[in-house]
C-alpha cells in the first residue's frame, strides 16, 4: 500500500515532494508529508481534499488512518 500511495501521489503531483511513512508496520496507517507546486494560492484544507481525492475510495477501507501535511511548492 505504501508504494501504491507514492505513486499516486507522484503521478497527481508532478513535481511534487512525497514521503509516506506507516506508522505502524501493518500497511492501514499512514502519514504522508507532501510539498507541491499545486498546492500554491490553495488553503490546507483545499491541499488536504486534493490529496484525498488522489488516494480516492481506498481512504477509509484500506487506508483507516491517514495523517497529512501539505504545503505548497515553488516552481524553481
């Protein structure tokens, strides 16, 4: 899961920078840090749903516990 989940990412954020930890070993609890470029001018919350809708329908079934920090990217 913890692959599949940074290749989402990866693949919804080009450019993006991601890293996802299992917090506890059992591949249903994550935290996910990710600074993006598309995040720029969004709120926390705008950054957060945008990450949810990447991970889409696994969020709550196989994923029970996601914690997230998001920022924006700047372009360089």
């Amino acid at each position: 899961m913890q692959k599949w989940m940074e290749a989402t990412l990866a693949q919804a954020f080009p450019g993006a920078h991601i890293a996802v930890t299992d917090t506890t070993g059992g591949g249903d609890h994550f935290d996910v840090e990710i600074a993006a470029p598309q995040f720029v001018g969004l709120s926390v919350i705008a950054q957060h749903r945008a990450v949810y809708a990447a991970l889409g329908e696994r969020v709550g079934y196989e994923i029970h516990a996601l914690g997230l920090r998001t920022r924006p990217l700047a372009a360089t």
